[in-house]
C-alpha cells in the first residue's frame, strides 16, 4: 500500500520517483492522482516527501482536484525555455526537468516510471543524466520495481473498486449469457431474427457497449474464442466466426474503470445446449483443480507453491504442464494466477522457478484460473476468479457467478 512506499523507497535505495505521462490508462501516474483529466505531466515524489504533480497550465483545477501539492510549468519559466530552445521539445523537457531537481535538491538514484514515446524519453532521460552528474537515473524491473511491490497489497477502498468493476463485468456476462440463450439455432448456428449468424464480433460489439453504459471501458479487448481458437489461451477469437452449438466457448473478460483505472479479470467456459463427453471431462478436471488449490492457499506461503500443486494435480489426471513438458502446447500451459489492480498482470507472480520469491500476503487481490487447452482436438477450458487475500487471511471471491458449463437453448 501507499503507507509502505518510503521504506521500500529506502530498501531498494532509491531517493526519488519520477513518473512521466497523462493520467489516463497510465498506471504509476494514476497511483497517485487518480482518475482526473491530466493529459500530461510530472509526478515527483522524494522518499520522505509527499509526491507533487507538476502540471500542463491549461490543467491547473484538473491538477488541484487529484488533491495532491501541484506546482504549474509555467513556475519555472516554461514557455522562456521552449523559446529559448527554439521550439525544440526534448531540449525543452530536459531544461524544465534540470530545473525541478535542482529546485527540489533532487540528487542520488532516481527510478523513472510512466508513459512517454520511446525514442523522446530516451533522449530527455539521456539528457538529464548528462546534465546532473549527481543524479542517477534508475531504470526497475517492472515485476520488482518499488511501485509495483508498493501495489501488491490493497487498500480497503481500492478492494472496493475493484469490487465494483467485478459487480460490472459479471452484469455484462449475464446480459452476454441471456443474448446467446435467446436466440435461435439454424444448421447448428446461432442466428438473429432474419436468419443470419451471429459472429464472435457481434457479440464483442455488444460488450463493449454494455460496459460504456455502466461507465466501464475495454482497452484490452476481450477474448471470446470457440473450438480450436479456444484451446490456444490467449487467442481472442476471430471476430467473422459464427457461434455453433456443442463447442467449447472460452470466455475471458477483463474491462476497467472508464478512464484506466481499476480491473477485473474473470473467465468462465461455456458449451451451448450441451457439451460433448470429451469437454465435460475437461471441465470437470479443471473445476476439480480449481477447487482444490483455491481451498489450499494461505497467507504468507510461496506463491510458486500454487503453481507447483496446479501441476501435480493436473498430472495425476494424465494432463501434460509445464513441470513435467515445459515446452508443451497441449495441457496445462499456463500460470495458475497474478497479481491484478491499475494494470490486468500484477505482482504477485505464481510462475513455478527458483527466483519468485514473491509471497500469498494478505491484502492481495490476485486471479484464480487453472485450465487445459487441446487445440488439434478443438478443446479449450478455463475457469478464472479475482479473489481477495482478506487481512484475515481468509480467501474472498470478490463477485461470485455460476460455474456452469452448458447454457441452455430453450429454441432448440
């Protein structure tokens, strides 16, 4: 959380942040400002200091309302250096940076977070190193930087977002579910009411409007993949495909706040109008491992441990992983979870390997999502919820919904 951000600073020996970029789909700066309309600036946050958000002039009330200390460009002579470098940007960017820290009295190692244009950021970084001897600029693994490690445990507030977005995505799941039930079925194809397939990209379509009506948004699409494309994790689907009946239907939704804020991941397989022999087998061993690990995690265990027992259980059901086939695309191929909140993949990892350190702490929000993917055989299957590692250290899921994998077809 927040609260821990000055001693992880000063565990990794880092004397300030820096963070680049809007506050929009910008996860390190939202950490800080929250969802406002910030379409561009500096976060400067010194260890022991509270953070101070130097903005665009024209953003000034938009800067005020994030409720941190801010501080207008223009305080340092902004437009006299853009003229001065001859309408130059990069050159422009690293004069105002050279000013901020000298200003601030900022000196020792610096780690950079945030959005700016590869090539730009380059030069303005490789500027203010050559220009602040006494500055070191720091750039952290993402998976074990200072703010990622600061995210992993939630606040009650940011459970209750995230709470919230599970309570919007599990809605639109239902309006997708009632959709599909109420349509017909021709040649074994759903149609609409003039006989037409409906594709995988209608019902896309049809996603991300329900979601824009609840204020949610879906910056990663969403997969929604049958048969074959089904057993290949993360295929979205193809978006001309219509939607048989009796396959397998991966369904892997992961929408946001409106804006970029908090997420939810949530994935449930469904076969329409029943399911074969083959995908009910599959199912059922992969509902049986999810049960099971899920009933098995504690607090302040390894997470790789999880992963670990995902594949021995997944073995003993003569299932390829991972552990026992590492290069393996049929079976159990994926990790068992992540860390989820500002971005869909975060700390914790669960990857099985001797350099995940990473623990079950309690305040975690993390995915639950075994699965078993064949696709020669046109089979794919998972189950995925986002659970809460409550102070307690009791498990939460923190929206439930049916399991269930054939939806029925009163039309056919």
């Amino acid at each position: 959380m927040k609260s821990d951000l000055n001693q992880l600073m000063q565990d990794a020996g880092l004397d300030a942040l820096l963070v680049f970029g809007p506050a929009s789909h910008n996860a390190a700066m939202v950490y800080f400002t929250d969802l406002h309309h910030l379409s561009w600036g500096y976060l400067l946050k010194q260890r022991g200091q509270p953070p101070i958000h130097i903005h665009h002039p024209m953003e000034r009330d938009e800067a005020k309302a994030t409720g941190l200390s801010t501080r207008n460009q223009n305080d340092f002579d902004y437009k006299e250096i853009y003229k001065k470098s001859g309408g130059d940007d990069i050159k422009s960017q690293i004069e105002l940076l050279i000013r901020i820290f000298k200003e601030y009295k900022i000196s020792g190692r610096v780690a950079i977070y945030g959005q700016y244009e590869l090539g730009p950021g380059l030069s303005i970084l490789k500027g203010l190193d050559e220009a602040l001897p006494e500055v070191e600029i720091v750039g952290e693994s993402k998976a074990r930087s200072v703010l990622m490690k600061t995210r992993v445990t939630k606040s009650e507030e940011e459970v209750d977002r995230i709470r919230r977005m599970g309570q919007i995505t599990t809605s639109v799941v239902g309006d997708v579910a009632n959709f599909l039930t109420a349509l017909d079925v021709r040649d074994n194809l759903l149609v609409d009411r003039s006989g037409q397939p409906v594709t995988i990209g209608d019902i896309k379509q049809k996603i991300n409007l329900w979601l824009a009506m609840r204020n949610a948004e879906n910056p990663k699409g969403t997969i929604f993949a049958i048969g074959r494309d089904a057993g290949i994790p993360h295929s979205a689907g193809t978006d001309t495909d219509p939607i048989p009946v009796g396959q397998p239907i991966v369904f892997d939704i992961y929408p946001c706040e409106a804006g970029g804020g908090y997420y939810y991941d949530f994935t449930r397989t469904w076969s329409l109008g029943y399911a074969t022999d083959e995908v009910q087998a599959a199912y059922e061993d992969v509902l049986d491992v999810y049960q099971n690990v899920s009933a098995s995690i504690l607090p302040n265990t390894p997470c790789s441990q999880y992963q670990d027992l995902t594949c021995e259980l997944f073995e003993a059901k003569g299932h390829p992983t991972l552990n026992s086939a590492p290069k393996t695309t049929d079976g159990y191929v994926h990790s068992l979870a992540h860390g989820l909140g500002l971005e869909i993949h975060e700390a914790p990892v669960f990857y099985s390997a001797v350099d995940n350190k990473d623990l079950m702490l309690p305040g975690t929000v993390f995915t639950i999502e075994p699965g078993l993917y064949y696709p020669e055989r046109g089979l794919g299957v998972r189950i995925e919820d986002t659970v809460y590692m409550r102070p307690d250290g009791e498990l939460e899921i923190l929206v439930d919904f049916p399991k269930d994998l054939v939806l029925e077809l009163p039309r056919m």
